[in-house]
C-alpha cells in the first residue's frame, strides 16, 4: 500500500499529466530504478516490492495552474506511470510563462549546486547500511558505499570474501571496516567474478551496473 506523507491538492492518475515541453532534464533508468525503490522499496529477485523499506511520497509533484504543465516532478510522475499508482500533485500559481519556465529550471539546476561532504556521507552510508537500510537500491553505487581507506600498516581491514553475516533480505559482509547488506545474488555474482587482484578494476567496471 501507497504512503503519502507529504501535503497535496488530490491524487492524480499520473498518465494524465504533462510534461513541460521546456524541462531538458532526462531521467535514465539508474535513477528511475532509485526512486520507486525509495517510495515503494526495493525489489526481491521475483520483482515484487519489499514494502516494509519504503519510504512512501515525501514531496508532491508541482503542476502549473496557468499551463497545466508539470513543473516539479517529472521523474516522480514517470515512476507513477510505471507503477500504476496515483501520484500526489499540488497546483501552483505562475504570474507569466517567463516566471514558470524559470522555476523549472531553477529546481533542476539548484540541486546540481550542492557540494557533499564526503567524509560526514560516508559516515551515513554506514551507519544506514548497519541499520539494514538498502542504501545500494537507493542509487549509490557499490564504489560509494566502500570504505577503501587503509589502515596505518597500509593494509585493508576486513576481507570481503569473508561473509558476515546474515541480513533479513540478503547478505551481509565487509571492506575495509565497512560493513554493507547485498542481495545473496550479487553477493555470489561478486564470487564468482572477482579475486584480491582484481578487485579496484571490477569496481570500476561494474559501478554502472
């Protein structure tokens, strides 16, 4: 079942809606994947959703009363549309086109402005994925959510191949002093491909995946 957490005007069927014809964001499926995963949580291998990890809506999309163009959200709208669930939309007031198509860009670019801390990220990252929060479906990739620091003898901590443990939904095990939940398929994936040699250039190649 849907969560809606955030304020909005009504719930909408999100195949209704139009896109601005001026937004020149493009959303890839990396991303896309990311957020269902975040709203309706993340898939088990038979491609149902692990509801009990997700985080419901927290931010409506933004639909312009003078065009009837979305505004803000418009990868929210397209994982509605694949989802088959209503969307929660709230209506705006734009005083002239210009002031509409500068909100758009504004919210797309603003965000691309942020700095991160990296230090005080990884930080996070490791502590949610202790808490068995699926921090890898949420769209960090796997070279993210390593801690490849060494310790004062130059050496890596924990062995990777070494398993864990167990998490409720796959695999526990670490690098370095990071320890981080995969699914029991990646994990034997991970196995199979990868030896101490190896390991930096199959990070490498495989973050995208």
């Amino acid at each position: 079942m849907t969560e809606y957490h955030c304020k909005y005007d009504e719930l909408v069927d999100p195949s209704q809606l139009i896109d601005h014809p001026r937004n020149v964001n493009k959303h890839p499926r990396r991303q896309l994947d990311a957020l269902s995963a975040v709203i309706w949580g993340p898939k088990f291998p038979d491609g149902t959703r692990n509801s009990s990890k997700a985080l419901g809506w927290r931010h409506a999309i933004v639909v312009s009363r003078r065009s009837g163009f979305v505004t803000m959200g418009h990868a929210r709208k397209t994982v509605g549309i694949e989802e088959g669930e209503l969307v929660p939309v709230v209506y705006q007031d734009f005083e002239s086109d210009a002031a509409e198509r500068a909100m758009l860009r504004a919210d797309n670019r603003l965000a691309e402005l942020a700095e991160i801390d990296f230090e005080l990220e990884q930080i996070e990252i490791k502590e949610l994925a202790a808490l068995d929060i699926p921090v890898l479906d949420f769209g960090f990739e796997i070279a993210e959510v390593i801690n490849r620091e060494t310790d004062d003898r130059g050496e890596t901590g924990s062995s990777p191949w070494d398993r864990a443990g167990e998490a409720s939904s796959g695999v526990m095990f670490s690098f370095g002093d990071f320890q981080c939940r995969v699914s029991e398929e990646a994990y034997c994936r991970f196995k199979q491909e990868v030896n101490r040699d190896n390991l930096e250039e199959w990070i490498l190649e495989n973050c995208n995946r």
